[in-house]
C-alpha cells in the first residue's frame, strides 16, 4: 500500500509519495492505470521524494509523467515538493532539493507561494529555428531549463494550434528525447500569455518550466523587463531574471489537493 498526497501548482497535478532510496518503484504501465483520471488518481506527474544524495540537500526527488516516462525536472513539481517537505518537517527556512535536472533551492514566501531557483537557462542554438511541418512552417527557440523546451511567439493562444502542431512537434525527430512545447504570447514587457503542450502528458493548465523557458527567451530577444508575469490557463507565475550570467527564479503556488492510499 502506498499513501500518497495529491497536490498542485495552478491546476498542473500531482501525485506524490515518499520512499527509500533501494525502493521497487511502480513500473510505466502501473503510473499509466494510476495517471487515468476515470479509473485511477489521476494526475499529469507522480513525484517520488527518495533521501538526499548529497550533504548539501535535505532529498532527491524523481518525476514521471502521466504516460510512465521518467523526466529531469518540473518547474510546479519541485514547488509541491518542497511544500510536501515544509509541512511533513516542519521546515522554515530556504531548502536545496536534487533531481537528475540538478540543484535547486526553494524559498517559503508569504502567502502560500514559493520562489525556486530553476537555474540559468540554456540556449541551444544562437537564433530561432525554422522548421516544416507538412504544409506549415514554424519558427521556434529551443532553451533547456534542466528539461527540454521550444517556445514559439503566437498572436493569441486562444487561436494557437495546441492540439494539432503540439503533439507533431514534441515527437520529432529534431528531439530525440521528446520536447515541450510552449505558446507564447506577448501583451507587455511585463505581461505575457502561455499555453503548454507537455512532454508525455499533453497541454496542461500550467508548467512551470515552460514559463521560465518562455521568460528566457522573451528576455534574450529584448521583448521582457526583468520581472515578468506569466498567465497561464490555471493561474498566474512570476518569473525574475537579469539576463545571461544570472539564475532565473520562480514564484508561484503548491496547494495541497487531498491525501489516500492505493495497492502497490
């Protein structure tokens, strides 16, 4: 039996448990039954907290996605974590956390919100990529933030063509480990509007490391201020980052959903 919490960051779900480092952990097609929002838990990640590998962090944390792949890292996932691990030890003050993306640190701000330290953004290539899709053409900017994204600018993400080019573009053969894919659009130097097609799970109410990669490149290509704000479908995320050089933070919300337990 395995008891579970269920939690979110602006509407993008998890599961999220704790086990030994040596632990047997549910094979892809047991996370698949338990991902199906109509005959199991349902979430868009399951979020596996196992005992620090190193001194300098208080756990290490795995991630797999809805479709049972394994993943590097999760922008609203490690919020929950952290909020996971801030109520069950009662923790106050600023914590480092790894997965196989890396080292982040996570701050407990006021009013539910957490800040996270995602790291400085990667860019892959010097300038955007234009590639064909069938009859389209799209034009796109690949920047990792621990996991692989592509962000492209849209006029209106109402109007953006989530559902027919996400999908196309994530399983690419440009990316051989699959890709995220956001939709951009641009409202102010402060202000922006996001739509995620995820890695393995499809479009989400909100990615956390989809809001900061789009905030790398909004910034690098002059459009952004330092401080943005990033809507997404559920809910807004602050993103600060000074440019190259600098790390990018993340504040945002990880609320906790309900507790139970399955048959593992």
């Amino acid at each position: 039996m395995i008891r579970f919490t269920k939690m979110h960051g602006l509407g993008n779900d998890f599961v999220v448990f704790e086990t030994a480092a040596n632990a047997k952990l549910p094979s892809a097609e047991r996370w698949r039954a338990w991902s199906n929002r109509k005959t199991g838990i349902g979430f868009d990640q399951a979020l596996v907290i196992q005992p620090a590998r190193n001194a300098e962090t208080l756990a290490y944390y795995r991630i797999f996605n809805a479709d049972g792949g394994e993943v590097e890292q999760c922008g609203n996932g490690v919020r929950c974590v952290a909020e996971w691990l801030r109520r069950q030890r009662k923790l106050r003050g600023p914590i480092r956390l790894e997965s196989c993306g890396g080292v982040i640190e996570a701050r407990f701000e006021n009013e539910g919100l957490i800040s996270v330290d995602m790291g400085e953004p990667q860019f892959l290539d010097a300038e955007e990529i234009e590639l064909s899709i069938g009859v389209a053409t799209v034009r796109f900017t690949r920047v990792s933030m621990g996991n692989p994204h592509i962000v492209l600018w849209v006029p209106d993400i109402n109007a953006a063509p989530v559902a027919e080019i996400g999908p196309v573009l994530e399983s690419h053969r440009m990316f051989p480990q699959r890709t995220n894919v956001g939709f951009l659009q641009f409202i102010d130097s402060a202000h922006a509007r996001l739509r995620v097609f995820e890695r393995g799970v499809g479009e989400t109410l909100a990615c956390g490391t989809g809001a900061c990669a789009a905030m790398a490149v909004g910034r690098r290509s002059g459009r952004f201020e330092s401080s943005v704000a990033i809507d997404l479908p559920g809910g807004r995320l602050s993103l600060r980052w000074e440019g190259a050089g600098s790390h990018l933070w993340m504040t945002g919300p990880a609320l906790v959903s309900f507790e139970g337990s399955i048959e593992d």
